[in-house]
C-alpha cells in the first residue's frame, strides 16, 4: 500500500499534455520560472496509441493522469498514467451494469479520490446514454483501485457532468454544473467514503451573469476545494474550510484571495471566449484563455506579488493542454500488471 496523501502541501509540478490527430498523447514536463515556459525535449511517458480513436484527458489525482477512450468498434476503456515513473495501467472493463447494446451517444466521466475507511483509492464513473425512446440514463459505478470490477451504486447522481473535469480534495470528488438557465452553477460532490453524490453550496448562489460556467472553475488548490472566479476584471480565489469532515453543514467558503486586476496593466483578453483548465503552480494559479480567433494564451496569477503574466501559445501548440500534479508517489504497479511500453493499447 502507497503511503497515505499527505496534507503538507507540496510544491506543484507543470506538464504539458500534447495530443495529435494520430491517436497519441506525449506528456513533457514544464518549467515556469516567471517569464517563460519551458519544455523538456522528450517525453517522459509512453505515448498512447490507439488505432481509430485516441486518448481524451479526464483528470489529474495526486501525481496519476486519467485518459478515458470510447468507440463503436473497440469500446470505451480507461487508463491511468504516472508520469514520473513512466507507469500505464489499464483499468478492467468488467461491470456489473451493462449499457444496453442499442443504445447510442454514450458517454462517461470519472473521479478519483482516497476512502480513509478502508485505506484504498476508488474512482467513480459517472454514464450516460440515450435509449432507443431517446430518453436520457445516468448511472454510476465505483472501482477499488486493484480489484477486477467496476460495481453500480444504488443510487445515480441526478445530472450528468458533462463538460466539466473533475476536482478531488478531502475524500472527495466535485463537478462544476451549470445551471439549466446558463445563469447560475451548482456543485455536485461525490463521497467516497459513504460512496453517495450530494449538492456543496458555493459562495456565488446569488451571482446571475449570462454563461458564468465560462468563467468559473474548480480546483485542488493547497490541498483543499477551490473557486475561482475570473467573470470580471477581478480575481476572486474562494476557498472551502471542512469544520467537520462528516458533518457537510459545517462547511464553510472563505474568500482568501481578492485581486483587483485594473490595477495592473496586464487583463484577460477582450474578445476571450471562455477560460479553462485551471491548475496551482509554485506560487499562485494559473488558468487558459481561448478567445474567438482559436487563439491560446496561458495566465499565471502570482499571488505573492498580486501580479499576472501570460504566455501565448504558438498555432501549433493551440491543442496543448498544461497541467499540474503533486510528488505524492502512488506507485500503479501496485494495483495490476502495466502496459508494456510503446504498445497499441486499441482493444485492450
């Protein structure tokens, strides 16, 4: 068994996920040092090759990248990578709940996090798919990291959350819903201890502002829940305080952070078409812009100095994604047997 995640917090480390249209994903690692990001020239885990479809990024936990892949011809699977020990491990396809064979637009997300009851890593797969009627199914299922089958929860969530990457702190999972009128949000939570979904109010119930999912996001941030909010030229960092871990109605939102960007030369771009992808790094946040001309800038908040920089990514780096991860040292082979480096994991 890995050691336990620690609460000391540890300084984040950057890696830049590249995807290409021939079915692969190279993981490098990045350097910031303020100014500039740079990239180590090699990859520093197996690429991931799959024939017909390819690897789409789902979440980070500790220092494991999940990679989720789904089509007709081969199924959908799912697999977890440690990229500082160049690890692959394939997860068992084997449930109990079977999606039936007519049905189409499947489509799944998961989340992982740590049961402190029983000292084992879970994650949870949240589905959904459209029945011959049309009528739409939620389901969810649960893994214990190195057992053999996935097993459907009694109860699904009551919305599916799509569009959204899953952010872990405290045994627990959580998705960024927006609301059906684009003008609000909620927070689904996923316990892995008593393994049930629940709603965690947020600080901005009363916020109303048109697509604010576009502007708000969460993050693992020191080690507990946060969110952020760039929806004007403002940067609020609201973090979630645990009173008591078992009891949900103690749990309070603290505004830590407030950073009055008009102060500052440097604002988010006026033609920007949403933010995403937000992530720590040594000595703040940092979050990716995209504005309507598929242009790609990356802004690092200092929230020492108050200040923001930003880097912009070149066309060809426009489908790069950065990320971070911690050094907690979850070892895969501990939980089945790795795929071989540089195989085709289509139909595995």
């Amino acid at each position: 068994m890995d050691a336990l995640p620690t609460k000391i917090h540890q300084v984040p480390r950057l890696f830049l996920l590249s995807p290409s249209p021939y079915g692969e994903q190279r993981m490098h690692p990045l350097k910031y040092d303020g100014d500039s990001l740079t990239k180590s020239k090699h990859a520093i885990v197996p690429q991931l090759k799959s024939i017909g479809s390819y690897y789409e990024h789902d979440f980070v936990f500790c220092n494991l990248f999940g990679f989720t892949r789904s089509d007709v011809r081969n199924g959908r699977s799912f697999v977890l990578v440690n990229p500082l020990k160049r690890e692959v491990l394939m997860l068992p396809t084997k449930s109990d709940l079977q999606v039936p064979p007519n049905s189409f637009c499947n489509s799944d997300t998961f989340g992982m996090g740590f049961d402190n009851m029983t000292n084992t890593y879970k994650i949870v797969r949240v589905s959904r798919y459209l029945k011959e009627d049309h009528q739409t199914v939620v389901t969810a299922e649960v893994l214990v990291l190195g057992t053999s089958s996935w097993q459907e929860l009694p109860l699904a969530p009551p919305c599916y959350p799509s569009c959204t990457v899953a952010t872990s702190t405290h045994g627990a999972v959580h998705w960024l819903i927006s609301g059906d009128d684009k003008l609000s949000i909620h927070i689904l939570s996923f316990d892995f201890k008593n393994e049930e979904f629940y709603w965690t109010p947020h600080p901005l119930a009363l916020k109303i502002k048109l697509d604010l999912s576009l502007f708000v996001h969460l993050l693992n941030f020191r080690g507990s829940l946060a969110l952020v909010d760039v929806s004007s030229s403002d940067i609020e960092i609201w973090v979630l305080v645990l009173k008591n871990y078992d009891d949900k109605k103690k749990h309070e939102w603290v505004l830590n952070y407030k950073i009055y960007m008009h102060k500052h030369p440097l604002r988010l771009g006026t033609h920007a078409s949403g933010v995403f992808y937000f992530g720590e790094w040594e000595h703040g946040i940092f979050f990716h812009e995209e504005n309507y001309l598929c242009r790609r800038s990356i802004f690092f908040v200092n929230l020492t100095r108050r200040s923001m920089k930003s880097v912009l990514l070149k066309d060809r780096q426009s489908h790069m994604t950065i990320h971070n991860c911690t050094d907690n040292m979850i070892s895969l082979k501990n939980y089945g047997d790795l795929v071989e480096e540089g195989r085709n994991m289509s139909g595995c």
